[in-house]
C-alpha cells in the first residue's frame, strides 16, 4: 500500500507571495491532518479535514487554509507569505472514523523557505 | 489544556547502550491515547506505537520497550542494545477523547545520537 505523498518536496517563495501544498492520503484514508515543523515552535496542528469538511483547527491566522477533496486529497494554502512561515509542512493521513485513537501516518513534508 | 514535556533534549550514546527517553503528559481528559514518533534525517515521523488510556501493560518489541504510568503521567520509551541505525529525533505526542477527530499534540522531541 503507497504512504501518504506530498507534493512538492521543496518550495522556495518570497515574502508577500501565496503557497499551495498538496497531500495525498493512504488509500482508503479520509482523514488529513497538517502540522506545521518550525525549529522554535516545535510540531504545531494547523487542521484536519474529514470527507470535505474541516474538523478540527489549531491556533494559526487565517491566512493559512486548507481543503479537502471528495477522493480525499487536500490541499493547504498560506496567503501573504512571511518570513516566519518557513518551516517543514507535515501531512498526515488516518481512517478518520474512530476519532482521537486513530493512528496518523505522515508523508516525508514540504520544506518551505519564504525569503 | 493538553501538553506533552519531553525533558531530554539531547542524548548521546555509544552503540550497545541502553537508552531511556523521557515523556511526561498533562490532560483534563480521561481517555486519551499516547504516541510515539520516530523522525529520521529524512523528515517523515514513522509512527512506533500507540496506548489509551485504560492500557497500562507495558509492551514489548523487538528491542524497544514502552513504560506507562498514569500515576506519575508518563510514557517512557526504552531502546535496548542501541544501534548507529536508531539516532533520530523521537516525539512523544497526545490525542484526547474529547477532541472529535484527530489532533495530536507533541513533546518537543529528543534528539538520540547513537555513536559507534
């Protein structure tokens, strides 16, 4: 069974501009999660997305968002890059039917660098 | 709130040694579910294993052994007979029942250096 991908590995942008990352989860996974990875802040939760709906959300501004699609890829976005967004972007996939006890498996992230 | 302390920082062992990582938990709920995370250089967390709340066996594999406590809060995570193959960054990390769905929160990981 294939892990859960991310795409792109390495993204390079500039302060002020806005950023797509892609998830695809494990097959037959509905649930996605995506944290965030930053030297000083540690592993943060940003969101998760179960069947196309956001179901939980940490404490980020909205400039970061995320959606999900109906054959369960998601998507992140962050509006109006700074410099403090660069960080390693994790996603993670799970059943997302049995709630806090599923376990979360993470794809390799998205290393972002906003200059 | 949740919080999740791993309090070793850095360790440094020479191969064969065993080690011994730390992680203390904090939660208002009482089912809630313990986890640890292994992060190679790589970057990807691979996830080593999961506990609830109501499971205080401890669990045995392989070389690597997990001790839960609810008394003193604590999830601790045994490597025996260390090898080069096991530095990584390992995270502790917490979801709660009440929290619907899936959200974790970690410790702030320990880095194990395994020297030869």
């Amino acid at each position: 069974k294939a892990g859960v991908t991310q795409t792109p590995r390495y993204l390079i942008k500039t302060r002020g501009q806005q950023v797509t990352l892609s998830c695809s989860p494990i097959s037959g996974h509905r649930s996605v999660s995506w944290y965030q990875q930053t030297p000083g802040q540690g592993l943060q939760f940003l969101f998760e997305y179960f069947s196309e709906t956001q179901r939980n959300k940490g404490n980020f501004p909205g400039r970061f968002s995320g959606r999900q699609f109906s054959n369960s890829r998601s998507e992140m976005n962050v509006s109006t890059l700074e410099l403090g967004d660069s960080a390693l972007y994790l996603c993670a996939s799970s059943h997302g039917t049995s709630g806090a006890t599923d376990t979360q498996y993470f794809g390799p992230g998205t290393r972002l660098t906003v200059l | 709130a949740q919080k999740v302390t791993q309090a070793q920082t850095e360790i440094s062992v020479v191969e064969k040694e065993d080690v011994t990582l730390d992680c203390v938990y904090e939660t208002r709920d009482t089912t809630y579910y313990l986890f640890w995370y292994k992060q190679p250089p790589s970057g990807e967390l691979v996830f080593l294993i999961r506990r609830n709340s109501f499971d205080e066996q401890n669990e045995i594999s392989g070389r690597y052994s997990w001790n839960f406590q609810k008394s003193t809060s604590s999830f601790n995570f045994t490597i025996t007979a260390s090898q080069v193959v096991d530095s990584a960054v390992y995270f502790c990390a917490l979801s709660e029942e009440e929290t619907s769905g899936s959200r974790l929160t970690f410790g702030e990981g320990t880095q194990l250096t395994v020297n030869p």
